[in-house]
C-alpha cells in the first residue's frame, strides 16, 4: 500500500476515534444535566452560589418525589398543597434581572416561589403546565433567582430535592455542543478514511527494491531483479570485480573480444 494512503487511512481513524470519544462525552453530560442534584431528600441544606460571570445566577429549582395530578379537581397540583420551604439565608440578588423579560422577570428578591412549571408564571396552577424533565418528580417551585456569589440556606416541612439550575444548564449546552462536535469528527474521519481507501486502489505503491548486482564465490556477476529469482550472468573466469565500474569495464572487453 503506498504510504500517501497509509498516512491518510490513519489519519481518518484517528479523527473518528476522537468523535466517538466526543460522543460518549456528549451523552455523559447530557446525562449529568438530567439525574445531578444539588441536594437530595433533605428538609434542610446549605448550598453554595458560584456566580461565574458576577451578573448573578438562575438558582435553584426544587421537587419532590411524585407525579403531577389533580384528584380534587380545584385547578392546583395537588404535589404543591402543604409544602413549606423558607430561605433562612440567600445572598444579594441582581435586582436588574426583574426588568428583563429575557430572564424570567420578578425573582421575589430571592426568596422561595412555587412554580410547577419548567418556566412558566409563580404557581402551582394546573393550566400553567409541567415540568417533566425528571421523571418520577415533580416540580414545586424556585429560590435564589439572580442571586449572586454567596451562601444559600434553606428549610422543608417535608424532604425535597434540589437542582442547581445553571449546573444543568451548563451540563446540557456542554453536551450539546459535544455532541455537534463528535458528529462533525464522525463524518470527517469517515470520509478521510474512505478517501485514503481509494487512494490505496488506484495509487501503485511506488517503494519497490532496487535491482543488486552481486557477486558469487566463483566470480561469477549476479543480477537480482524485484520478485524474480537470482540469475548469474556472466563467469569472472577468476576474481570478482571490486566495484561496479570494473564490471562494466571488463564487460566491455568481452564485448569487444566476442566481437
């Protein structure tokens, strides 16, 4: 195989071997953003707010173990009835963000609102929809919106199940663009790989030996062709040439004495 399409089918499998590693990354993130909590089956927890970017962050998001019905038809889920949950400490909040529709407008300064719904208005109400991004849970509602850098810290009459919204989020965008990245490399190595296979059909492999010329004991000029067998050529009639222009100049002479 010539080594041009060595090199290029090589070349292929490693891009492809990096878009299956990226894939696999892609899938563990995505993963992560839909089964990682902050904080599990607690009525009380002390969480910490990193705010990266200083302008303040989406908080946390909280939920308890059941399904969303309404068995008593009085248009509020029944999950939300007789959940309590007060934040006993919380840091300054970005008041910027209630003007901004963009970021879901009124954070209630940091405290504690329901809202059932992924991301929808502060309630509980049927007609608001649901948040089904974690099955076998449900969603009660929201605290710390826009809150910047510091400690949150927080209580429940009955055990509760927190996530770190930016967390996810960061979780889920870092997998999506993997995922766009691995299936990128995927195609990329598939095609490099497929090229340098084309390449090793019509590319004649061009690292083929070159004829020797050697000498046997009994003086006599062997001439050693790529793939054929040694053929002797001449008999020295004594000693073998020392080079390769003694050769040619004692050829000549037989040439001449034949002659």
């Amino acid at each position: 195989m010539h080594i041009v399409a060595k090199g290029t089918i090589g070349a292929g499998a490693l891009v492809l071997l990096a878009g299956i590693v990226m894939l696999v990354l892609a899938g563990s993130s995505i993963r992560d953003a839909g089964t990682e909590w902050a904080a599990e089956e607690t009525t009380g927890a002390t969480l910490n707010i990193a705010d990266d970017d200083k302008a303040g962050d989406f908080g946390f998001s909280f939920f308890i173990r059941g399904e969303y019905t309404d068995d008593d038809s009085d248009g509020v889920w029944d999950h939300c009835s007789g959940v309590e949950i007060t934040v006993k400490q919380k840091p300054t909040v970005n008041t910027d963000w209630d003007d901004d529709p963009d970021k879901g407008g009124n954070g209630e300064g940091g405290e504690f609102y329901f809202q059932a719904s992924e991301d929808k208005r502060h309630s509980c109400d049927v007609e608001e929809g649901k948040d089904l991004n974690r099955p076998g849970f449900a969603k009660v509602g929201h605290a710390c919106f826009a809150c910047y850098e510091g400690t949150f810290e927080f209580e429940s009459n009955q055990p509760v199940w927190v996530v770190y919204v930016d967390v996810a989020l960061g979780d889920f965008l870092g997998g999506l663009f993997a995922g766009l990245g691995a299936g990128s490399c995927l195609c990329c190595g598939i095609v490099i790989m497929a090229f340098g296979l084309i390449l090793a059909l019509v590319v004649k492999d061009d690292d083929q030996p070159a004829t020797t010329i050697t000498y046997g004991e009994d003086g006599k000029v062997i001439v050693q062709q790529p793939g054929a067998a040694q053929q002797p050529v001449q008999d020295g009639g004594g000693e073998a040439p020392k080079n390769v222009d003694d050769w040619y100049a004692q050829t000549d002479d037989e040439t001449e004495d034949s002659t």
